[in-house]
C-alpha cells in the first residue's frame, strides 16, 4: 500500500473521531508527498472544524490553481460568506456556476447571499437546492414514488410539512403552516411536539421523527413554503406562540451565553465575555442554558435543570420581561412568544438575523452583531449602554 494512501486514511480515522489537529498531520505529509488538490480540501475541512478561516482560505487557493473544482469552489464561497467578503464571494459564486451551472451547493451559497441581502424572493428559488430537500427527495423517490412534492398550486390533499434543520428554524418556520390544506400532518422534533400543540397550528397531526409514517397524498419540507406560496417573508406581529408576556417595566432578564453547535462554533461564548453585562442591583436573571449551572451563584439556574423540552421552556420565559441570548433556538422561542429578545450574533451575515442589527423576521428582535470575528467586545458594550436606558 502506498505511503500517500496509509497517510490519508489514518488522516480519515481522525477526521471521523474528530481529533482534526492529528488528522492535518496526516494530510500535511500525505501532500509533501504527493501534492493534489483533494488533499489540500481535506486539510480545509480540518481547519474549518477549528473555524482556522484563514487557513481555509489559504489551502483553498492553492487547491484552485491545482485543479479547480466543484469542491473547491464550494469552500471557497463559505469562506468568504465567513469573513464577509461580499465581493469575493459574488465573484467565485460566478465562477462556480460558470464551471458547472447545475452545482447545487453554489446555488446554495446564492441562496444565502440573497437572503443576506433581504432578497428573499430570489434567495428561496436556490434554497431549493439546499442539502435537506434533497435527502428528502432521494428519501420519498425510493420509499414513496407515488407521492409528489407539492407545487403550492394543485390540491394538496394530505400533506405531509417535513420539519427541516435545527428547532430555532422549525420554530421560524411554522409560522407558514396557518392555511395551506385542512388535512395538514406536521413531521417534527420531539422536542417541539408539546408546543406546537399547544400552538394549536392548523394540522391535524403532530408527530415525531420516532413515529410510523401516515397516510398522505402529497408532501413538502417546511423551508419550502415561503417559495411555493409565493410568500417571501411572512411577518408576524407579536406572538405567535404560547405567551403570558405582558409590555412592562424591564425587571426580568433571561439569559444564554453558549451555544456549542459543532458547525458553528462561533456563536457562543465564554461565561467570562458575557458576564459583563451583569447588574444584580437593577436586574434579576434566569439563566436559559440547558443543562448547565451558570458560574453566577446568584443567577437561577434550578429551573432550566427542570425543564425537558421546549414547552417547559417556552413556559419559563413567560416570566421574563427581556431575553438577552446568543443565536440560538432560545432566540427564536423568545422572538415567536413576544418577548424583547437582544441577540449577540458572531460578524458572519446571517438571513435569519439581518445583516443591519434588525431581523425582517421577528419586530421586537434588536441584533448585536461583532465586527471582528470572534471579539465579543463591541455587541457586549452596546448591550451594557443599552441596559442603562431600560
């Protein structure tokens, strides 16, 4: 077996346990000695994972004047969506259609930069080609061929809503299912079953990934409502969840730090970065993290240990007078139940969030948004001069 391809599976191994700083060793010898282009994106996928973004950047061009392509391309645009690098990111974009028109993870990245931009209506023609609707479609192709995706336009029958990405979209999301068909069955987390119920959404059936499917006649992932009803942004004034909130005097603050997604680790924070924004002698606060004590002894942290999904949540926050949160579901829970919700959000655009400190989405939303990547110090400040004026 040669040296090169010894190199790259153990390279692999680690990637799999992600133990990634063994894994670029691994890639770096295996390229010293034999230089190609799909080591090079190997060992960028490895820095992405540390979110190295200028180590992607790197590795990913020098990958593109080996062999451009379609992978090649694809890292290239979310790296510069990452550093917000509109110009460059338009630029490989073109670049990337132009050597293969039909490649599904560039009109992904459009999709994005329209949104980004508050182009929805654009941006959700290529959100069809996003990663989610496509198992869907090989899914539902090989165990129910019969049953057609929903064009918006013919009778739908029983529809089947798939409930797609993290819950923070499903919850922005559901906004959509209020009128598309009397016999509406909603495929969704089981985290998000007693909620939604309570929500009293116009479905007839709740049910969780755990259930047997039921009978339908046509089906349609969730994201793709707001393309096929023809109905870009659909906003929602006040809530549109569960809510006891009531408009008073802040008092009541709410709060999360972190949010450990392994795709994006940048969205949360250290303890120590937000702890700032702390003031026992105005405000009392909860703390929303789940399963996590705060390091603050005097921030309540009993009840978020009590709760077991995100009706319990959602019921802890019908308390609250505002929810200070980084992205998160937390944000979305919040922002859906009416509540002030400020949201510290990391320097990369994001079309949930706005890109000008507002949220087309959500309109008691207000977006704190860093300028240098992963330096927390400006939203925090802003939050702490914002206090002072409640």
């Amino acid at each position: 077996m040669e040296a090169t391809t010894i190199l790259n599976s153990l390279a692999w191994a680690h990637g799999q346990n992600k133990t990634f700083q063994e894994a670029l060793k691994y890639l770096k010898a295996s390229y010293e000695i034999t230089p190609s282009a799909e080591t090079l994106v190997n060992m960028t996928v490895a820095y992405k994972a540390n979110w190295e973004m200028d180590k992607v950047l790197e590795y990913s061009l020098k990958a593109l004047e080996i062999n451009p392509n379609s992978k090649v391309y694809d890292t290239l645009i979310f790296c510069y969506q990452q550093l917000c690098d509109d110009k460059k990111v338009i630029e490989y974009i073109h670049k990337g259609l132009k050597y293969n028109p039909e490649d599904l993870n560039v009109l992904f990245h459009r999709a994005i930069y329209y949104m980004n931009k508050g182009q929805f209506k654009e941006g959700w023609i290529d959100w069809l080609s996003r990663e989610s609707r496509r198992l869907h479609l090989s899914e539902m192709k090989k165990n129910f061929p019969t049953k057609p995706e929903w064009d918006g336009k013919s009778n739908p029958g029983k529809l089947l809503v798939i409930g797609e990405h993290g819950l923070g979209d499903q919850i922005l999301f559901c906004r959509y299912l209020k009128g598309i068909s009397k016999h509406t069955i909603f495929l969704t987390r089981n985290s998000l079953i007693r909620l939604f119920k309570k929500a009293k959404f116009d479905v007839k059936f709740l049910l969780d990934e755990t259930c047997l499917m039921p009978e339908f006649d046509s089906w349609i992932g969730i994201e793709s409502l707001p393309y096929v009803l023809n109905e870009p942004i659909r906003k929602v004034s006040g809530s549109y969840l569960p809510s006891k909130y009531q408009p008073r005097k802040i008092k009541n603050i709410g709060i999360c730090w972190e949010n450990k997604n392994p795709p994006e680790p940048y969205r949360g924070m250290e303890w120590n970065k937000f702890e700032p924004i702390i003031d026992h002698k105005r405000f009392k606060y909860t703390s929303l993290q789940f399963n996590k004590i705060c390091p603050d002894s005097k921030i309540d942290s009993t009840q978020m240990l009590k709760s077991k999904d995100i009706l319990d949540t959602s019921n802890i926050m019908d308390n609250l007078d505002l929810v200070i949160t980084v992205d998160s579901v937390l944000a979305h829970l919040s922002a859906a139940k009416g509540i002030p919700t400020w949201v510290l959000r990391s320097k990369p655009y994001e079309w949930r969030f706005g890109e000008t400190g507002q949220t087309p989405w959500y309109d008691n939303v207000k977006v704190y948004r860093q300028d240098i990547i992963k330096d927390w110090n400006k939203p925090i400040n802003m939050v702490k001069k914002d206090l002072l004026d409640v």
